[in-house]
C-alpha cells in the first residue's frame, strides 16, 4: 500500500485516555471509593521531552558536572556524595521524571486540562508512592500507543491549564 500523506493530513487524531483506581486518595481527594479516579491521558512528543529534561537534570551525573564547571570545592563534594547515594536532600532523576509525567497526564474528563500542579504531584510521591508509580506507568503506556483517528467530542485532551495546546 502506498503512502497516503492526505489521509495522514485530513486526520482528526485523538490522544488516548483512560483513569486510574486512587482509592488509597479517599478521603483527601474523593468523597467516596466510587469517585476515586484519576483520569489520564497520553503525552505529546514535547511534553514527553520536558519530562525527560526533568530527570536529565536531577541526575547526580549533571549535579557533578554543574559543580566541576563552578569550581567550588565543598559543591564538588555534595554532588560526589549525591553521585554515590550519600545525600538525602536530593530528588531521585526518576522522580522528577515520573512527576512530570503525572503533573501533564492528570485531567479533567470534561475539558482535558491538566489539573494537579507540582505541590499536588510531590504531595502524592511523598505520601502515596504506589499511586505516584501505578498513575505515572499508566501514563507512560498510554503515551507509548500514540493518538487514534476519531472525534474528541468536544474535549481535545490537549490543553494546559493556561488553554494551551
């Protein structure tokens, strides 16, 4: 079959959604077990990438680099400790990249605007670790499928909460 680049252009493509069972989040965040869900969709290329910069810059890696080119002695020290796993003040690069995932992925069902900011996000890392990993591995899978040919109708799934897409 050829390459038909005027279907692939005519296409309306929608990003894939899906929720997530938060029933450990009852009473904080859901009136009720029922209500308990986080609804998620999957990420654009770019919003993929932030979330890939995030843990690109709390690796202990880029900490030791940033604090060679500084040259400050006692920074050198800290980021080696941090390197080594010796220093409790840091976020694990995976951390920073899973809440990024979580901090774009979280919606709203009706408008698909992101909803959780990034105090609600560490608050569900710090206090909820299986959600924080279950809620970011969903999203990832879902972002892994890509978009799918049909309407949204009437919610794009692509708007922050600025409304940007």
């Amino acid at each position: 079959m050829p390459l038909n680049l005027d279907r692939f252009r005519g296409a309306s493509l929608v990003r894939p959604r899906d929720k997530v069972a938060v029933s450990s989040l009852v009473p904080l965040m859901f009136d009720t077990v029922d209500e308990a869900w986080f609804h998620i969709r999957g990420l654009m290329a770019n919003e993929m990438f932030i979330a890939k910069e995030a843990r690109a810059e709390h690796s202990p890696l880029h900490a030791l680099a940033e604090a060679i080119k500084s040259g400050d002695k006692s920074e050198m020290t800290e980021a080696f400790r941090k390197m080594m796993g010796n220093s409790t003040d840091s976020i694990a690069a995976e951390t920073a990249y899973r809440h990024e995932l979580i901090k774009w992925g979280v919606i709203d069902p009706e408008t698909g605007e992101n909803i959780l900011d990034d105090s609600d996000v560490s608050k569900i890392g710090e206090h909820f670790p299986l959600v924080f990993l279950q809620v970011s591995d969903k999203i990832m899978a879902l972002s892994g499928q890509g978009s799918s040919v049909g309407e949204a109708s009437g919610r794009s799934g692509n708007k922050t909460k600025s409304g940007a897409s």
